[in-house]
C-alpha cells in the first residue's frame, strides 16, 4: 500500500509542479494585460496593480538637435499614462492588437515579449512575497523606430 502510494505520488509530481507553472504563467499574463489594457480602457487602478513601484521603462530617442539619448519613464508617469493617454478612446484600434509571449519563467523572475498595436516591450517580472507578480523593467520601441524621435 505504502509502495503504491509512492509511485503515484511520483507519477502526479510532474502534474503538481506543471500546474504551478501554469498558475504563475496566468499570473504573468494578468500583469501583462493590466498593463496594456489599462492603457486602452483608462484605467490607472489596474496598471498599478501590474507594476512595481520602482519601475523602470526604458527606450532610446532622437532628440530634435539629433542626438540620441534613453528616455525613461517611472510608475507614476506611467499612471499617469494609464488615466490620460486613451480618456477619449481614440487612441487605440475597436480590437487592439495584444500578443504576449513569456519567453522565461524562473522560480521568482520572468522575461516578457508584448506585441501591441504599435511598438514592443521586453519585460521583466518578479513574484513578491505575496505572489504577485510586477513589471520591474520594460524596454521598448515603436515598430517604426523612425517615429522615436521627439519633434522640432
């Protein structure tokens, strides 16, 4: 009995840590999709909920003279992006464009590819103590990386 036990304890253990994954991964994709969609809908309450507070989001920029610099943006600004940029719902397309690839998962750390409408960004994710997971980093650019430049 005990013997019987333990084979099928053994047998279902890939099962256990496969759910496990898969919760996390829905868990990534949720703070993925709060922090695109929160842009489409206005809605700072949900990419609060998808971002750490010591976010960084991060791309490079052509400045009017034509030098080149990184542009960064923080959890406020970003907040800030998520009530003003799309209030009147012209912004986006009626069907917005949303392809999310989790590229790596590990224990407590993840790495993202967003596909939107218009530009990409790499993210990376950690799961805090309350098994949340956050965007901690984003890189980005537009699609056309002749639109990343800030006019004369």
């Amino acid at each position: 009995m005990k013997r019987s036990l333990m084979l099928l304890l053994f047998a279902l253990s890939p099962l256990a840590v496969h759910a496990a994954d898969a919760t996390d991964n829905q868990l990534i994709e949720r703070a993925v999709r709060d922090y695109i969609e929160s842009q489409h809908k206005a809605d700072p309450a949900r990419m609060e909920r998808g971002i750490d507070p010591k976010l960084a989001k991060r791309t490079y920029w052509q400045a009017a003279d034509g030098s080149e610099f990184i542009m960064n943006t923080d959890f406020d600004t970003m907040v800030k992006v998520a009530r003003t940029y799309n209030k009147d719902g012209t912004k986006f397309p009626a069907q917005p464009r949303v392809d999310i690839k989790i590229l790596d998962v590990d224990q407590r750390v993840a790495t993202v590819k967003l596909t939107a409408d218009e530009w990409i960004d790499y993210m990376h994710l950690y799961k805090n103590q309350r098994s949340e997971w956050k965007i901690v980093n984003v890189l980005w650019q537009y699609h056309d990386t002749a639109r990343q430049v800030s006019k004369k």
